[in-house]
C-alpha cells in the first residue's frame, strides 16, 4: 500500500511557495511612487445619478403597508373631518408647490 504526504509533493511544501510569494511581493525595489486620483465632478454626479437609480430600481413604488392602514382610517366616520380634509389640501399644494 502506497502512503503519498500531503504535506510536500516531490520534495517541495506548496506552503513554502506562498510564503516566498508574499515575502517578494512585500519588497520595495527603491522606487518611490505617488499615485493619485483625480475625479472630475461629472464623473462624481454620474456616480450618484447611477446609486440614486439603484435605489429607486430597489424600491417598492406602492407601500401597501402605509395604504393598508389609511384605508383603516378611513372606514372611521370621524376620520374625515372638514379640518383634516383642509390640512391634507393644504399639505399637497405645498408638497406641489402651489
């Protein structure tokens, strides 16, 4: 019966592999870089207009929870009064801006 290690293949530890790969990869060859990144603000704005559309896709157009509760309300005789039909008026002409 043949035992293979896993540990090493053929006399090399794949881990001693990795370890060298990170040591290299660490090293600084002398070369100082300054990187930057400029932006510009049409780039800034298309970003936004981008997450602002995500949001929108992701969210619901009809909150059925809120309906759900107003048609509750609404069953209630004393719910509709003249002074709440008035402040409701009132509240969507200056929602519209009128």
């Amino acid at each position: 019966m043949m035992s293979i290690k896993l540990d090493s293949v053929r006399g090399v530890n794949p881990l001693n592999n990795v370890q060298n790969t990170h040591r290299s990869n660490n090293k600084i060859y002398g070369v100082s870089v300054n990187d930057s990144i400029s932006v510009s603000t049409e780039a800034v704005s298309a970003a936004e207009a981008y997450y602002l559309d995500q949001v929108a896709d992701e969210t619901p157009d009809v909150r059925s929870d809120l309906i759900a509760s107003i048609k509750e309300k609404i069953k209630d005789p004393n719910y509709l009064s003249p002074e709440r039909i008035a402040a409701t008026a009132d509240s969507l002409m200056m929602a519209w801006g009128i």
